[in-house]
C-alpha cells in the first residue's frame, strides 16, 4: 500500500474513503469510520468533533494496517474481529459467517410467535456458526436453554466464546456434527440458516463474501436446497407438538423450502420478508395427531 499523505483526523477519513471507493467498495466512507474508530479507540462524536486533531502515530500506523486489508477487500467484521447483531456484539472470525441484519429477521419472527418468553423453552440451532441466532434468542429468554450444533470445531469455539461474553453459557450447549443426524430430544424452537447459494453463483458473490467467509456456510449445493432437503425431513421428530420452527430462506427459494416441509407432514405456517421485502424466513408448525 502506497504512503498515507496525511495525519489529521479529517483528511485521513476523506483519503481512506478515496482509496476504498476505488477498489469498490459499497460504503467507503462508513468503512473508514469504523476503522478509524477501531484504530484510536473514539468513538463517532469524537472524530467529527476533532476533525483537525492529529493522530498519534501508532494509531494512525494502525489504520494504516487496517485500511490496508480492507483494500484487499477483507470484510469489515473480520477485520475489527466483530459484528453488531441485535444490538449485540458477536466476535467474528474467518471461520464463521458474518451475522447479517437479514438474519435479524428470523430472530423477530420467531420472538413474536413466542408466547411465553419467561418459559423454559429448549432451543435449536442447526448451523450455528457464531452463535448468533441461538444466543441473541436465549439472552431474550431468559429462562431457556439451547443447543447448538455445526459440522465446523472452529466455528464452535467462536459460538462458545460469544455465549460466554454475554452471560448465557451456563445455559447452552454446543456439539459438532452434520445437521440433525445423531440428535434426539424434544425442542420448542428449532432455527436455522443453512447454507442456500447454489454452487454455480458462488462465483458471483462479492470479494468479501467469497474469498473471505466459510464456504462450509456458504455453499447450498447445485440448488442451493441441499441442506434443507437434510434438515428438514427430521424436524418433525425434534420438534414438540407446539414448536416454532423458523428457518431462513435465500432468493426464491420458499417455495421450493415448502414443498419440502409438506411432504415432512408440516404445515406453512408463514413466510416473511427481511428489511428488503424478499421472502427471508419460513415458518412451519407440526401437524397435529388427529
């Protein structure tokens, strides 16, 4: 990377987000606030309000380092080692996929069908990567216990890591394995977001997604279907006759997801839509025994 020409608060924002415009990326200058941030350790206020102070060399040695990886297109959240999910912070690592505020609405769809969220709910989490969706919704029930199971050791010990960092290890337990296989036991609430970009548009996605994050987490098979036609046939077995089972979806991909929850004997409960209005989460319920 080339020198950096200055070392004003101001003027290194203003170039930070010169040079992250020109290799592409969606928001520049955010970018280089967040790593600014990172780098002093101050927060918004204090960079607008300073624009003229000069940063003290380590730190602006530090930016430097950072903006350097973000050139390469590295993702923020793996950069910073972190990422705000439910007004959380998540540690983030190469090893698990980057919580996404999509992602926040299966957590709202399923909080919402939660009648009792002081009751002792047991919850799973099929592809728990950091731990996001398990956790967020154990930290809003305070009274439930959950399970979390991914194929990746890796990604368990982040998952772990986060539920130690927000009080809720006691009441959760992680297994590394494939999907549902093995799994026995009763659960109230079973999510998932499994992975759904069919194969041949893997080479499509953004540098940041594609050269940076799991392909584990990633990778759905030649349709993309491949981990819910696994996970799905067994949600019946796993689930109490009220469970709330919500899993995420990929572009058009509900209908496919359905069709695959009836011939299980489940019924479509709901399908919702994410901050983009696509359809991003779907619910099934058991049906009951006649």
């Amino acid at each position: 990377m080339a020198e950096f020409n200055t070392n004003t608060v101001a003027a290194a924002l203003a170039e930070a987000g010169d040079r992250l415009r020109a290799v592409g990326s969606d928001t520049p200058d955010l970018d280089a606030r967040v790593l600014l941030r990172h780098a002093t350790g101050q927060d918004d206020a204090w960079l607008f309000a300073n624009g003229e102070a000069e940063i003290v060399p380590t730190m602006l040695d530090s930016f430097v380092e950072l903006l350097a990886r973000r050139e390469l297109r590295e993702p923020i959240s793996q950069i910073i080692a972190s990422r705000e999910f439910w007004s959380r912070d998540f540690r983030v690592t190469p090893d698990v996929l980057t919580p996404r505020p999509d992602s926040e609405s299966l957590v709202k769809t399923v909080l919402t069908r939660i009648k009792d969220r002081d009751a002792s709910l047991h919850i799973l989490d099929l592809g728990t990567g950091s731990g996001c969706l398990l956790l967020t919704l154990l930290a809003e029930c305070p009274n439930a216990t959950g399970l979390g199971v991914d194929a990746s050791a890796a990604a368990l010990d982040v998952a772990a890591g986060n539920a130690a960092a927000l009080g809720v290890d006691a009441r959760v337990e992680w297994r590394e394995g494939d999907w549902c296989e093995g799994l026995d036991g009763e659960f109230d609430v079973i999510v998932s977001n499994p992975p759904y970009i069919a194969r041949h548009e893997m080479r499509h996605l953004e540098p940041e997604v594609r050269d940076y994050e799991p392909n584990l987490a990633l990778d759905g098979g030649a349709d993309g279907l491949s981990a819910y036609r696994q996970i799905v046939p067994a949600l019946p077995r796993l689930g109490t006759s009220r469970a709330v089972i919500a899993l995420e979806l990929g572009l058009g991909q509900a209908k496919g997801v359905a069709a695959l929850g009836r011939v299980a004997g489940l019924r479509i409960a709901d399908v919702d839509q994410d901050i983009s209005r696509r359809a991003r989460v779907i619910t099934f319920e058991p049906v009951p025994n006649v």
